[in-house]
C-alpha cells in the first residue's frame, strides 16, 4: 500500500499493556487466537464511512472546524475518489476488517436519481477496487433517507405516495450495491420515519406504510439474491420526536405485529439505548431473548446533553456488561463493532482520527478479554442460577410448563404460609465486577 495522505503514520502495532507509545495498541492484538479465532475474528471492528470521512466537527450550534487535505477541489466526483482513497488507506493502518456507508457519503447526490445512481456506480466501482486490493470488507451499507430535504417528513413513513417511492428505489439501488460490495448486513435506520405532532399524523397508516415498505425489501433481496442480514437501527428521538423504532422492544413488536421478525434483526446503538432511557446492554439482552441480536454501533453518548454526542466508547465497565450479555447470546453472527462515533469538535489533526479508533478498539478487547473470563469462571452464572433454582422442580417447574393456574396456586400459596425473603446481593456483585475489572 502506497501512502499519500497518512504518510506520517505507522500501521498501528499491537504493542502489549506495557507499551507507553500513543500509536500502538495495548489490548487489541489482531492476531491473537482465542478458542480457534483469531481477535480480529471475534471483534469484526468496522469504521464508519460518515463520521471519520465526511464529518466535519460540525454541531446544531455552529458549522465544521475540521479540514482535510483531500477534499480540495472543485469537482465533487474527484473529490469522492479522493476521499475514498484515505479512507482505505486508513483502514489498513488502523487495522479495521470492515467499514460501513450510507449510499450519500461515498457519491454526491445528483439532480436526478438517475444522476445519483451514476455516481453511485462509479464510487462502487472504485470502493470494490480498494477492498480487492485491501482484502477490507463492507459490514454493512445503507441509504440515507434522512439529509436531503425531500425526506423532511420521513421515507417510508412519508404522507406523500411520490416520496415514498422515491425512498423505495433509493433502497433499492442501496441494496443492489450493497450486495457488489459484498455487504454481510443492511441497514435500516429510521431517523425521520415518526412523527412530530398528532395533528397532522395518521400514525396507523404511517406504520402499516413502514411495514409494507420493509416487506417489499425483503422480497426484492430474494429477486437480486441479497443473503445478507436485514438490521432494525432502534432510536428513540432526534431528529424526529416521535420515532417509531424506539427502542429494541417496540421494534421487536412492530417486526412481529407485521410479520417480519423472521427476517430482520437489530443493530444496537450505545448512545440511543441511553436516549430511550435504557443501558446498553438492557437493549442486547432483550434483543438476544428474541433471538434478534445482529450488530452493534460503537459509540457512547454524554449524559449530561440530550442528543446523539455519537463519542467513542472508553468506558469498559459498560462494555465489560454489554460483552458478557454478547457473548452469552453466542456473538453476533454475521454483524460486527461498527465505530459509529466522531471526534469531537476541537479534535482536528489527523492523530486524532488515530486516537479515537485505537481507544476504542483497545476498550472493546479488553471488555471481550474480561467478560470471557467472568463467564469461564461462572460465579455470576452460578448466583443467578441458585437464584431461579425454586423454578426448576416441583410447582415451580410446573408454572413454567404452563400446567398450573391460579386455583392450584392459590393451595400451594395456603399450605407453604408466607415466603421466606432472600438476599439479591447487589453489592457484593458489583464489588465482585471490580474485582474483574481492577484486580
């Protein structure tokens, strides 16, 4: 690989814990072998095509503060060559196995669809030439029904027959991509698909549109043989105030109600878990008690503001807890650790862009590397077990087969008197996961 525009930088080294250089990492060793799998195996990182190559340091208060020596010129198209260019180059030099796209980041948008499909192709074209020669691959791409102003009102959800339409083949040429890329997973991310104010809204209409729309996707998959894993993006708000993918539980009854569960799972957001109220790996569990965990966006968000910060996540007791619930589900199959994050606004050089993966890609393998232990020793596993064991024989193994009811309960509930109280030990738990976590 020829270097242009990180010439300055190494790829990033394994380096050990003891290491104090700033450039290598201290618990991310790609080729580590873990019960047969390597590390870069298990982790599946991706980057984020949006937030390290086309953002900015922009915020809602004021414009960008980030400047990048590829995107000077004039011509949009040479500019996206460009950018793709560094893109790859940093991926190989971060060591990343995957990277994720919106359809509207990698080509400019058109003045017609047909213009826009142009583009696309081209940028595809010159994507699938790097990931050749890179061996990099697409975790997942997907099309931006957000940004442009014709989807003010959502794509899928839109009260206007001709932008829904318009959404439709935009998608369709989305998966069509996805698919000459390669892509593992699509993703639907429904940021403006909701509403802000009852007065105008048929909500009902709306999601029976949402469920028609994501039906006509799973049908069109099977006409171009598209074999990768359709993803549900939970957010609860922002941009729109009323977001009809809220969280894990509200999609998993919106897939069932409109019979779509059997082909879609959930690609789990640090920071909307949070905006929903909930902790990440509240969304995991529930999305792994439906058999529904897909991937996961790598961020964290601030919880001090109210909107999507979008961080990179450092903080390994959270992913410690969200890596235990993973790993008990048996991974996350076909998904990954997408770094969904961007740097912060005074956060310029490009060292930071170095920085920010490094540090988060060193949080999740050491979060991996303690949850493992923790369940390899089991004493978390062995409390909880003792902690249900009432339902495992007698009436208790009988409420679970659902062949008691309350009359019979009522006699058991007679005969034993009044419960004995146990002790759920919450604080010697959480003294016992600091004990995993700072020895």
């Amino acid at each position: 690989m020829k270097s242009r525009h990180f010439a300055d930088f190494p790829q990033i080294p394994y380096e050990g814990p003891g290491t104090d250089n700033p450039l290598a990492f201290r618990h991310y060793n790609p080729d580590e072998v873990i019960d047969g799998k390597t590390m870069k195996e298990h982790m599946r990182f991706g980057i984020a095509y949006w937030h390290s190559f086309r953002g900015v340091g922009a915020d809602p208060f004021g414009p960008g503060t980030i400047e990048r020596p590829w995107e000077k010129g004039r011509d949009e198209m040479s500019i996206a060559k460009k950018r793709m260019d560094a893109a790859f180059e940093f991926f190989q030099k971060i060591q990343a196995p995957f990277w994720c796209y919106h359809d509207r980041d990698i080509a400019p948008e058109g003045k017609t669809l047909r213009e826009s499909n142009k583009n696309l192709d081209v940028l595809v074209k010159h994507a699938k030439a790097h990931q050749k020669a890179s061996g990099v691959k697409l975790l997942w791409g997907t099309a931006s029904l957000f940004t442009n102003p014709r989807y003010m009102n959502g794509g899928a959800t839109n009260p206007d027959a001709h932008v829904f339409a318009y959404a439709a083949a935009q998608v369709k040429k989305a998966m069509e991509t996805t698919l000459t890329l390669g892509g593992e997973n699509y993703v639907f991310w429904g940021g403006r698909e909701g509403y802000e104010t009852l007065l105008n809204t048929d909500m009902k209409r709306e999601q029976d549109h949402l469920a028609a729309f994501l039906h006509m996707a799973v049908d069109y998959a099977k006409q171009i043989g598209f074999k990768g894993q359709f993803l549900i993006e939970p957010k609860p708000k922002e941009p729109t105030k009323h977001q009809y993918d809220f969280d894990v539980a509200s999609g998993v009854a919106f897939l069932r109600t409109y019979k779509l569960d059997k082909h879609f799972k959930f690609n789990i957001e640090t920071n909307h878990a949070t905006l929903a109220g909930h902790t990440f790996n509240h969304e995991i569990e529930v999305a792994a008690a439906h058999n529904m965990l897909g991937s996961i966006d790598a961020n964290s968000g601030d919880l001090l503001l109210g909107w999507d910060t979008d961080q990179f996540n450092t903080d390994v007791k959270e992913l410690t807890l969200a890596m235990i619930s993973i790993l008990r589900a048996g991974g996350l199959g076909s998904g990954g650790f997408n770094f969904d994050a961007k740097l912060r606004r005074p956060s310029i050089d490009l060292a930071d862009l170095f920085h920010a993966h490094i540090g988060g890609m060193d949080a999740y393998a050491l979060a991996f590397k303690i949850a493992r232990r923790i369940l390899a020793e089991g004493k978390f596993e062995e409390i909880i077990k003792a902690r249900y064991s009432s339902f495992n024989v007698g009436f208790g193994r009988q409420i679970e087969k659902q062949k008691v009811g309350f009359k019979e309960l009522e006699k058991i509930a007679f005969k034993l008197g009044e419960p004995t109280r146990v002790s759920g030990r919450q604080e010697y738990l959480e003294k016992l996961l600091n004990t995993y976590l700072h020895g």
